[in-house]
C-alpha cells in the first residue's frame, strides 16, 4: 500500500478525469439509496467513517503508529470526529444473510458434482427425501454440506428466495448459482460483495497495482434493439458457461486446498451486462471500435 494518498490529483478541481468518473459511479448508487429514503446526510456519515477507516489501514507509515491528527490531515475529517470512530465502542459489525453462507455452498455443489448431474451435465431435478432418492437427493445434498441445518428449512426459504421450485416430490434448481429471486436481503448481500469486488479490482490497476486484475469489457454504441438482443443472449449463454468452467474448477481445487495453512485467499469473478438508450445520440457518430477495454 502507498504511504501517502497519491498527489498528482488536484482535489479542488471538479473537472478532472477522476472527479468526474467518481461522479459517474456514484449516480446508480445514489439511485438506489433514494429509492429506499436514504439520503445525503446519511450517506455523508458513512463517507466519513469509511474515509478515517481507509486512511488508518491502508495509507500507513512505515514504522509508526497511525494518529488521530494525520488521519484528519489527510481525510479533512475533524480530528475530534478521528478520534470518536476509531474507538472501540465505533466497530460495525458485518452481517451476511443467514441463507447465503450455506446456499453457495449447497448450489456450488448441486451444479460442480457429478453425482448430482443429468445428462449433458446440467444440474438434476432431485427427489427432495433420501428414502426417495438415496445419496442423491435433496435432503442429502444438504446433509452433505451441514449436518446442523434440516434439509425442510433449506427447501421452504429457497422456496421464498425463488433458488428452487418444486415439481411434485422432485426440487428444480431455477439458476447455476446462489441468485435469489425474492428475499431483498441476500440481493444486497450480493450487490455489496460483488460491487465491491469489481472497483476494487479496477481501482487497484488504476493505481498501477501489479500484477494487473482481468478487468475488461465490450462497448458498442449505435445498436438497435433487436442487436442488443442478440447480444444480450448471446452473453448470458457464453458467461454462464465459463462461470459453470470456472465452478467446476474452484471446487475441485477448494476440496483439494482444505486443511493447508496457506489456504487463505479468496477470489471472486464475475460477468455483468448492462444497456440503455444513449442519451442525444446520433448513430450516424456511434464508434464502431469494439475491441475489448
């Protein structure tokens, strides 16, 4: 990590490249606290926290404690504001759903094993009772995974979160991976956890991390819908697959690393998709460069 914030961004001048990127990336963010009645004094306190927190972990001093007067000499947060969030009594826990812990384990493992594969190697339909289907079936699929958790429960809140649908005594998997449907807490799980991930990632190579994170994309302006249709469906079908490759191989290789002292890395790749209508734009001046960016 860099001692020091990086000083070759006048942080006075609201036109600069990165000033205006951020403002980008802050306006669907700002939407959606709006649509759920948060507003900007809210957000103002969590800048706040999250400035004096980035500060005290990631722009250390080799050698020195981190103190309240740097850490508000470098934020611009009053140093007597410092000194109240980095108490002990300032700690934010973490929560995470209680679904979603086990459900990506029990999905990774529906749609990675061969035991619980129909022909082509699509994720069966299983009989939801072992007296039903033996090793393979719903209930032990999850007894596999947790021996603590009734199988019932597991079915009757992916049932709500929209994971599964039941087709008589057989229990449908409706997507490759832990994506709920309903349930607006495990969404934003999601929502904070891969956001995060994605500017993480660009934000590191922005900032000439090495080596660089695989973060790309395909831009095309001047479509018709009916391109973008093709496009779209073309991508869901050509992402899914490689993130059931990648499924595959993360499971594998995660039962193999069990144990190991060194196992203690996390890694998330994601695919996303995104189109709207251009704002003024003339299709005659669209770009017609699509190579990757």
């Amino acid at each position: 990590m860099p001692d020091s914030p990086p000083s070759s961004l006048p942080v006075d001048d609201a036109a600069s490249p990165l000033a205006l990127a951020v403002r980008r990336v802050l306006r669907p963010l700002v939407r959606l606290l709006l649509s759920h009645r948060l507003g900007y004094p809210w957000l103002c306190e969590v800048l706040r926290e999250i400035y004096v927190e980035v500060a005290e972990q990631d722009f250390p001093l080799d050698g020195k404690p981190q103190t309240d007067s740097r850490i508000s000499l470098l934020t611009g947060v009053h140093r007597k504001s410092v000194h109240e969030l980095r108490s002990p009594e300032a700690g934010k826990a973490q929560h995470t759903p209680p679904a979603i812990t086990l459900g990506t384990q029990l999905v990774a493992r529906w749609v990675s094993d061969p035991a619980y594969a129909a022909e082509g190697g699509a994720p069966a339909p299983l009989p939801r009772l072992a007296r039903q289907g033996g090793e393979v079936s719903f209930e032990s699929l999850v007894a596999s995974v947790s021996k603590d958790i009734r199988a019932r429960a597991v079915l009757d809140e992916w049932l709500r979160l929209g994971v599964v649908r039941q087709d008589g005594d057989l229990v449908v998997l409706n997507t490759d991976a832990f994506v709920p449907a309903q349930g607006f807490e495990e969404k934003v799980f999601f929502f904070g956890r891969n956001v995060h991930d994605h500017l993480a990632a660009a934000t590191s190579n922005v900032m000439g991390g090495s080596p660089p994170f695989l973060e790309r994309s395909v831009h095309y302006d001047g479509l018709r819908p009916e391109s973008v249709y093709a496009l779209t469906a073309s991508a869901e079908e050509s992402g899914m697959r490689t993130l059931k490759e990648l499924n595959r191989l993360a499971a594998r290789l995660a039962r193999e690393d069990a144990g190991h002292p060194d196992a203690t890395r996390r890694i998330n790749v994601g695919v996303y998709l995104y189109s709207e209508a251009m704002a003024g734009g003339n299709a005659a001046e669209a770009p017609q460069n699509g190579e990757p960016s």
